[in-house]
C-alpha cells in the first residue's frame, strides 16, 4: 500500500469514522436526557427501559471510538490511530504527495494560533511543513490536560467495558471526551487539505458534524410525535 493510501485509510477508516460514531452517540444521548421525563411517562408509553438500554450501549460506543482515536500504534497491528498517522507522516514523507491545497491548509492549522511556524511552513513544501506540524501536534497530545482524559478515558475502557473488574472508575467529563475529539477533528481538517484535497473543516467547522446529528433529530421527531399523539 502506498504512504498516501495507508495515511487515507487511517484518517478516513479509522479516525473519520470514529469521530462520527463519538458525535452520533453524544447526540443521541443528549436527547435522550432531554426528554428523559417524556421517555419514562407511563402514558406516552414508558419507553424508559428500551431507552435506558439505548444509553448503555451508546456511553460504550463513544467511549470506545474515542478510545481508539487516541490508541497507540501498535507493532503488531495496524492500528487506526492520531499517533500512528503521525508515525506514517513522518516516517514515510518521501512517498507523500506535495501538498495539494495550500491556501485551506493554513486555513484549517488557525488551532495552533496566529504566527505559529507551523502555517508558514506550509509555503515552504511538503517537507517543511510535516517536520513542524507532526511534532506541533504530538505536542498537543502529550500537554497535561490531554495526557490526564485519555488516561482516565482508557482506565475506563480498560477496567469497565473490556474487563468486568471490581473497580468504579471515574471517566472523563463530556466536555473532556468533546475536547479530545476536537484536537482529533483538527488534525482531519488539515491533513484531508494538505494530501487528499478533501472538506472535513472548512471556516472552523467539522463537515460531518451536520450528518452526525440526524439519528438524534429523527429522535427529537418521534418524542414529539409521542407527545402530539398522547
């Protein structure tokens, strides 16, 4: 498999649909708390066990897919992770294609804050720009704030979902998991400009983010058809 390939399958395979599954979830479940009371009303139907079940299932499935988002590389599997993508960046960059759209890849780094050499390198190739961006973002995953949620998020996965140990671990906030998935959405926006001429982020928001909201808009419809119907 060509570099451009297997970077195309980590990002779109593993990182893009991850990020969609997390964004679904996330969703879903914030309408399902919503009208959690219209859910449980014994005269709207008491859905409130079939939903209750739903919400089980989605906390694992969010947990799991940003999970694997911020795995690590594994040498015997190929795993679809940031880290990994950045590895592939790095270590096979001869193979990689000049940068197809400059002007949006500069666009799409705004994250890493004006005058950061890492927009400027973008002028320069290629070359100039993978040797800042890669270790400008592997910064940004081993600061403080986003070493302590993947840790406390694979501590869940580990010890609650994967294994059924007799610990109650604490995860992360919504808002820790939301962050993490931002930096994730960050890195998509600026390597789908930079080597597949691909949208994901375009003006600061994620594309997909649109698409990810429709099973929960298809919910909101039917509590209010319950509602309408009562």
């Amino acid at each position: 498999m060509s570099a451009l390939d297997e970077l195309k399958d980590v990002v779109v395979e593993g990182l893009v649909a991850d990020i969609f599954k997390m964004e679904r979830a996330y969703h879903i479940l914030s309408v399902i708390g919503t009208n959690a009371d219209q859910l449980n009303d014994r005269a709207l139907g008491n859905f409130g066990e079939l939903f209750g079940a739903l919400q089980g299932s989605l906390e694992v499935d969010a947990v799991l897919a940003v999970a694997r988002v911020y795995d690590l590389p594994s040498k015997q599997y190929p795993t679809r992770c940031l880290r990994r993508a950045l590895s592939l960046m790095e270590d096979r960059l001869a193979e990689l294609p000049e940068i197809v759209e400059r002007y949006n890849t500069k666009l799409s780094l705004a994250f890493l804050g004006k005058g950061s050499p890492v927009v400027s390198s973008v002028d320069s190739g290629r070359d100039a720009f993978v040797a800042q961006f890669v270790p400008a973002f592997r910064e940004i995953l081993d600061s403080e704030a986003v070493s302590k949620a993947v840790d406390s998020l694979k501590y869940v996965r580990d010890k609650r979902i994967a294994h059924n140990e007799a610990a109650e671990p604490h995860g992360p906030t919504w808002e820790a998991l939301k962050s993490l998935l931002d930096h994730a959405q960050n890195f998509v926006g600026v390597v789908g400009w930079a080597f597949f001429n691909t949208v994901y982020v375009h003006e600061g928001t994620y594309f997909l983010s649109d698409d990810a909201k429709r099973p929960s808009r298809a919910l909101s419809r039917l509590v209010a058809r319950l509602r309408d119907g009562a």
